[in-house]
C-alpha cells in the first residue's frame, strides 16, 4: 500500500510503483496523497507495461521476489528489461535473523484477520503457511545466486541490519 515508497519520494524525481491489486493501488494512492511525484499503476511484474531501458533504478524490496508468487527469472528478466543500461537493480528478501521479527508481524496480521490463521505445525525454516493456503516463503543468499547464475551479470549479495538480504545489480559493472 507504498510504505515502501513513501521514503523514495522524499529521494527520486519520479517514483513509479507497481501492485497487482487495484485495492492495494487505492490504499495506496490514499496512504500517499500528499506526495506528487508518485505515479502507482496496477500492473503485474513479470508483464511491465513500460518501455524497454525506462529506469533508473528497479527495486523489488520486502520479499518482493517471493510475496509475488511469480517465476523469479521471468521476474528478473523484467527488471532488466525495463532498467536503463547504466541502471541498478535491487532485489531484497529477509535474512534468517529477522526470522523472530517477521513471524511477530505475521502473526499480529493474522489476529486482525488480513490472513488466516498460522498454522504452527508447518510454519518453519524462514516459511510461513496459513490454514486459508497462504504461504510465505523467503529467498536466501543461496537462492539469489541460484537466481544469479542464469545471467551472464555481475552482483553483489549483503546483509544489511541483520534483517535484509540485498541482492545488487550495478548494471554500470556489467
């Protein structure tokens, strides 16, 4: 609903911000009304609906690569896609530390009903199931190599506030 992109505004000339649900889109044109530079768009990320080379900088933060529940290579080919050569490109998940922290949220959305009930027996491992099907996954260090590994680019993996995992992509060092 662009809590994450509130902070962006304050940086970036233009910020451009994408949800597959028109509902979060209105919550979140409400929750950003006093900010101009914002342009939101319900949009799938796998299928942009922006020109090739139209950005800056690309960021899929909070889990993105895994909250979507899209391929993430098609989803990665996207980001590329759209990033201007000399653009970076930003994927983040949670680190296994934060595990705690993440489960607390989980579970305080899940008593104001915004999502099921935890079930606690397969909840685990950086892997939160509701009873209703939902399910959250996470996508270590590993996994953003695996990602990685199917493009010919150069990255960085960091660690930052022991609660993120950053994936970087300076398209500048590619």
């Amino acid at each position: 609903y662009g809590r994450v992109l509130k902070p962006l505004t304050q940086k970036a000339k233009t910020v451009f911000g994408i949800d597959s649900s028109l509902a979060n889109i209105k919550a979140a044109h409400k929750y950003l009304s006093r900010c101009d530079n914002i342009q939101l768009y319900t949009m799938n990320a796998v299928e942009l609906a922006f020109k090739k080379n139209s950005f800056d900088k690309v960021i899929c933060i909070q889990n993105g690569v895994s909250a979507f529940h899209v391929d993430p290579e098609k989803l990665m080919d996207e980001s590329l896609r759209v990033a201007k050569k000399d653009g970076l490109i930003l994927f983040s998940s949670y680190s296994d530390k934060f595990w705690e922290n993440r489960l607390e949220w989980f579970k305080i959305q899940s008593e104001y009903k915004l999502l099921g009930e935890i079930d606690w027996e397969q909840t685990k491992n950086g892997v939160i199931i509701c009873k209703d099907r939902f399910h959250a996954t996470t996508f270590s260090p590993q996994d953003f190599k695996k990602l990685m590994s199917k493009f010919d680019l150069s990255y960085n993996i960091e660690e930052v506030d022991n609660s993120s995992i950053f994936c970087i992509i300076d398209l500048r060092e590619c």
